[in-house]
C-alpha cells in the first residue's frame, strides 16, 4: 500500500510540474514581457515548488481528520486528481516518445569534439554579469563548447551546391559572462575551420554595456560566399537597429523579415529570415519562386509548421538553448517556446523541411548542465 501511495504522490508531483512549466514554457515562446509576464512566470514557479507539501498536506488532514474528505474543498480533490491522471498517462507518454525520438533520415553524419575552453585559456573566463555567481556552481559547462559537424542530404538543394557549407553561430547572449575571451576563443577556432557561409541566428547581445563586442568578435567569421544574419528576442529588447549597423559593418547581411534571391557558387537560391513572434513583419513569400531551394534562418523553432506550409528546405534556428539543464532520462524542463520541449536541440523534419535547433554559445543565466554551449559546421549534400 505504501508503494501505491507513493506512485499517487509521484503521478500527482509529475503532473503538476507539467501543468504549470508548460505555461511557462508557452508565455515565453510569445513577444510579451514585462512585470506581468515576470509575475506569472514566478507564480508557476511557486506552484511547482509547493506542490509536494500541499499534495502531502491534503492527504494528511483527508485521511487523518475527522470528515476530512468532507471538509476538503472539493475543486482542490479535483485538481489533485486531475494531475495525478496527467502524471500518470500524458507524461510517461510523452517521456518514452522523447526516449524513442529518432533523429530524421535527412540527416547522414554527424560528428562532434567537445572543448573545455577554460582548460584551453588557462583560466575560467568567468567575467562580470547580472547572473554571474551561477558560473560559480559546481560542474557548470558553461566554458565545454561542443564544435558539432551534422551533414544533411536535402532532396532540392541543386547539385551544384552539393558540399557547401554552413557555420551555424546562434544566441551569444553578449552580456560579460562568460567573458570576451571565451568567445575569442570560439570564433578564433570556428575561424580556423573555413565554410561557404556563415549564419548567424539571433540572440547577438543582452546587455546595453556590450555592443562594443559585437565587432571584434563577428568580423572574425567570413565566408567564402556570404555571412548572413538575423536577430532574436533578446536583441529586440536593446537598440536593433544598433546591433544591425555593427553586423553589417562586421560583413554580414541582415535578412531578417524579408526574402531575396541570393547567388551561391553562382546559383540562385532563396533566402528568408524569420523574426517573428518579436521583430516583424513576417516575411511575405508570394512572388517567391517555387523551383528553388529555399533556406530560411529563423531565431526561434516555432516557425517550423509556417516553414513547412512554405515549402521551405531547410530551417536554422536557436532560442530555445537545448533548455540548458537536462535532467537524465526526463530531458529539459524549462524551454522557451509554444510547443514546449518538442523542438528542444537537434535536428527534426516536418513534411518537407528540415529543422535544425542549435544550443547556441551563451544565455542570460551562465548555467548549464548536461547541455554543453554549442557551435555547428553544416554540410549539404544533393541527393544525386
């Protein structure tokens, strides 16, 4: 009988966390912020840390005293036993389809070295920020950049691109820490590893005291045939159109809520930059011609299912951070978008278009565990 009890508590817990970090989850894939958006955030925060007391509360005056059942508000008896219901069906399902998501079939390598950078300085380049005693905790892996090479086979990406590549660089989160030698280091090492492109996926800086990094760091990375480059959220709350001054005079060009027609190794290809939910407009595709291989750079994953109704080949993004805690076998918790954790990191494939979601390099909160800072090399391959 103490077993079951257990599992109730448990299922009760799981569900709970679930209800209330998937709202959490949902209210920061939105544009919106703002005291109130800090107010509900730390709200559902509250509920799922007094979860276990008050479930162990309620059990204890139901069953101990007397006509306790009677006396319990019924609404609260209902709400224990619908997240004991959810946390007993909804999330072990959606736990095990985690577990046995498969990584698409449009994806043929993928290679990867992991670099403690402070090892490689010498020192923790810890440096000064709002967060900064979070770089403290023990066994962060803040300063371990994974330099991932994934290799994906596209069915319309012309022959004559076959083997370009692309460096992904996406949320630097620029703010003092870590510090600029840590990110020195970074680009001097993805410097040393040239490819056709370089694309830069938003989140270039989170503090007004940074943009003097901007240049130094990004007119490091050049590609042989473009750098391209969008902005995220973090970036619409400080001076965007500061940030895409120093990115253009850093080479790169800023294609963010638009569409053209670039030329790559001579061939015509379509380019779109997705913004959205924080920067508009949405970038409008009518008169976008359909026999082209279409890459758009989208700062957040959500825009996958408009990418899919458009035909869209391939999508690079960031935001998300891989959720920078991931917790063995649960996976993250906390990630930033509408669709929760679905599309945390890595690779995925809706209809027709491919996906990839990097960790990115920095974050507001210096802390990650189990899901190292991430830089990636991608190689298209034709599929003839």
């Amino acid at each position: 009988m103490i077993l079951i009890y257990l599992l109730l508590f448990l299922a009760a817990v799981g569900g709970n966390t679930a209800i209330w970090v998937w709202i959490i989850n949902r209210l920061y894939g939105t544009r919106h912020r703002g005291w109130w958006v800090t107010l509900i955030r730390l709200t559902c925060q509250a509920l799922v840390v007094l979860g276990p007391p008050a479930f162990i509360a309620v059990w204890w005056f139901a069953t101990r005293v007397e006509a306790g059942w009677e006396a319990t508000p019924r609404a609260l008896i209902a709400y224990v036993f619908a997240c004991m219901a959810l946390g007993l069906t909804v999330v072990p399902y959606v736990t095990v389809a985690r577990w046995l998501r498969r990584t698409p079939s449009a994806q043929i390598a993928n290679h990867s070295e992991i670099v403690n950078v402070a090892a490689a300085l010498g020192h923790k380049p810890r440096g000064p920020c709002k967060h900064e005693m979070l770089a403290y905790y023990p066994f962060n892996q803040i300063f371990e950049v994974e330099f991932a090479e994934r290799t994906f086979r596209l069915p319309r990406l012309p022959r004559a691109l076959d083997g370009l590549s692309i460096l992904q660089v996406s949320d630097t989160h620029l703010c003092g820490c870590p510090a600029l030698a840590f990110y020195e280091w970074v680009f001097e090492r993805c410097a040393s590893n040239p490819v056709d492109i370089v694309a830069v996926t938003g989140d270039v800086l989170d503090s007004e005291e940074h943009y003097h990094w901007i240049m130094p760091l990004f007119s490091r990375l050049r590609g042989r045939e473009a750098n391209w480059a969008i902005l995220g959220n973090h970036d619409s709350w400080l001076d965007v159109q500061r940030i895409r001054r120093r990115m253009e005079r850093c080479g790169y060009m800023m294609v963010g809520g638009s569409w053209s027609e670039a030329r790559v190794r001579d061939v015509p290809i379509v380019l779109i930059g997705n913004e959205m939910p924080w920067l508009t407009p949405t970038p409008d595709l009518t008169g976008c011609p359909d026999d082209q291989f279409r890459l758009c750079l989208s700062h957040s994953p959500d825009t996958v299912y408009w990418a899919s109704a458009n035909k869209i080949d391939l999508v690079l993004a960031g935001h998300n951070h891989g959720g920078q805690i991931r917790f063995p076998l649960i996976g993250p918790l906390l990630v930033p978008s509408r669709y929760s954790r679905k599309y945390d990191a890595g690779t995925f494939q809706v209809g027709g278009t491919v996906l990839h979601v990097s960790r990115g390099l920095g974050g507001t909160y210096p802390l990650r565990y189990n899901c190292r800072p991430e830089v990636t090399r991608i190689v298209l391959r034709s599929q003839t």
